[in-house]
C-alpha cells in the first residue's frame, strides 16, 4: 500500500508539470513556424534587393560612361566649329580687304572658300547694304538665325551628356537604396536569429514583433523603388 501510494503521488505531482509544459510547446511551435515562413521570405528579399542593387549600380556605370563619350564628342565638335568659324572670320576680313581695294576677282575666290552656312549669312549680309549702311549688322556672324552647325551639334550633344549623367547619378541613388534595403533585411534576420536564442517568452516575442515590424517597413521603401 506504501508503495501504491507513493506512485499515485508522484504521478499526481508530475501532472500538473506536463500540462503546463503543453501549452509552452504549442506556442513556441507556432511561434517557430511563423519566424521560419518570415525567413524564408526575408532571404529571398535580401537576394533579390542585392541583386537589384548591383543591376543599378551597372546601369549607373554605363550611363556615366556615355556621358563621358557624348561629352567628349561634343568638345570635338565645338573645337571644330570653333575652327570652322575662325576661318570663315579670316576669309571675310580678307574678302573686305579685296572689297576696298577694288579687287572683285580675290573677293569671289574668297566667297567660294566660305563655307555653306556662312555663305548663306554672307549673301543675306550683303542685302542689308552694309557697306554704305552704318545700321547694318557687323557681319555674316551676327546675321539672325545664323549658327555654325558643329557648334550646334555640339550645345545638343552637350545637353545629351548632361541627361546622361543626371541618369545615372539617378541609378546611382535607387542602387544606394536597394543596398539601404538588403542591410535592413539582414538586419531582421538577425532579430529572428536572436529571438530564436532567447528562453523567455517576452523576449522572444519582442524580437520577432520587432523584426516583423522592421520587415513592413523595408518592404514598404522596396514597394516604392523602380526595377532594373
């Protein structure tokens, strides 16, 4: 009987322990699926956030580099219209030296070395009477609506270069972003790590409200960021 009794109390005394170790083990179940369903998704964010980061990080690479040959494609042309334009300057300062001494041969040599646009200024020039009209315009150079075509090519290759660079300094910020995202997400992997090593239930419950808290708001920035 002594012994029966024993048995019965100490079965009696142990009860209680298993139920109460029952509802624990339920919760810390449950608790372990949702951090696990949570990880999987933050790893595959991290990789994806990464990779977008390193897609814009080459967009902004090769932007910059057609910048820079777009830009030096336009000094090349506006050092060749510079060029251009000082020669026809030197031919027109020699066709009015050939005007004033009378010699119309050298001046119809000189109009035929002009080149096509300012052959064109010349001509319409020429109707404003400047010789005897002090009004007129200095010369074929300040004739409205005259340009040197590489001197334009060049100011539109230049407003081209400048888009470029703003395009990729652009692709620059959004790469910055997504890497801004990837340390986020890896910092939630580090809360669910973390939780995963805490015994109670408090702390462990905090970590992951944390960590799900800090994984809304990164997938709130990510929502908002364009696509490579």
């Amino acid at each position: 009987m002594r012994e029966s009794e024993r048995t019965d109390l100490a079965s009696d005394d142990a009860a209680p322990a298993n139920d109460g170790a029952k509802p624990a083990t339920r919760w810390g179940a449950r608790l372990e699926v949702v951090e696990i369903v949570l990880l999987a998704l933050v790893t595959v964010l991290t990789a994806w956030s990464g990779f977008q980061g390193t897609k814009w990080g080459g967009r902004q690479s090769t932007l910059y580099g057609q910048a820079s040959t777009t830009r030096f494609a336009a000094d090349a042309a506006s050092t060749l219209g510079a060029q251009q334009l000082a020669f026809d300057g030197s031919l027109f300062t020699a066709w009015l030296q050939a005007e004033s001494a009378g010699d119309t041969a050298l001046q119809a040599q000189l109009v035929r070395r002009f080149t096509p646009e300012y052959r064109a200024a010349f001509d319409a020039w020429l109707k404003t009477d400047p010789l005897t009209d002090p009004s007129a315009p200095a010369g074929p150079g300040y004739m409205p609506g005259f340009q040197q075509p590489n001197l334009e090519h060049a100011e539109r290759l230049n407003d081209e270069a400048s888009a470029l660079f703003a395009q990729g300094t652009d692709a620059r910020e959004t790469a910055n972003k997504y890497v801004r995202d990837t340390v986020l997400f890896a910092s939630v992997l580090f809360l669910l790590g973390a939780s995963q090593r805490f015994r109670t239930r408090r702390l462990r419950l905090a970590s992951t409200v944390l960590a799900f808290a800090l994984f809304g708001y990164t997938i709130l920035t990510l929502v908002g960021l364009p696509r490579a």
